[in-house]
C-alpha cells in the first residue's frame, strides 16, 4: 500500500497565507497615500476650477449671440429662464473665485491650528 505523503513547504506556506495576507491589507493603504501629495490635489482642484470658469464664459459669450437675444426677448418665460441662467452663472464663477482664495490659499499655519 501506498502511503500518502505530504510536502512540508506547502504545509508551511498554507500556515503563513493568513498572515501574509494580513500584512498584505495593512501595509496597502499605506502605499497608496505615500503616492499622493496635497500639492498634486490643489493643482487638479485649480485646473478644473479654470476649466469650470473658462466654461461658464463661452457659456456666457453664447447667450449674448444676437440671434438668441432675439429669440429669448419674444417671450416672457424664456426671458425669466436667461435671467435666472445669467445670475446662476455669476454666481457660480464667484463661488469658484472664492474657492480658490479661501481653502486653496490657505497657509499651513492656519491649517496646523485649526483655523478656517
């Protein structure tokens, strides 16, 4: 009769699979944020905050063409509609204006405290 035998390296390996894969989820979110810097995130925030803006003004630039002027002053509703788009738009751009001097320029010092 043949007898069954067993490799001991498999053994030993099956053994260490739980803690390597524990040591595995522990150090992953660790390389995960070494590779980010805050730098990089302010940098994507003011470019898509400069595309927002560039894309508001050919917005802008589009509503003032003569002959939509024209077609909205025919009627009422769709000159109440352009006003509100108007003030909607102002706004937003003046939302992204603060957004960039009040949390993007923000010192470390201020951070560090706890400051807003």
């Amino acid at each position: 009769m043949k007898q069954k035998t067993t490799n001991n390296s498999t053994n030993e390996l099956l053994k260490r699979l739980p803690l390597l894969f524990t040591l595995l989820v522990l150090t992953t979110p660790s390389w995960l944020t070494a590779c980010a810097s805050i730098n990089r995130k302010d940098e994507s925030i003011h470019s898509i905050l400069e595309k927002e803006n560039a894309l508001i003004e050919k917005l802008q630039a589009q509503r003032a063409q003569p002959e939509i002027a024209q077609a909205i002053s025919e009627n009422v509703s769709l000159t109440k509609a352009e006003a509100s788009l108007a003030l909607s738009l102002e706004e937003l751009k003046e939302a992204n204006e603060t957004i960039k001097t009040k949390i993007l320029k923000m010192n470390k010092e201020e951070v560090r405290n706890g400051q807003d």
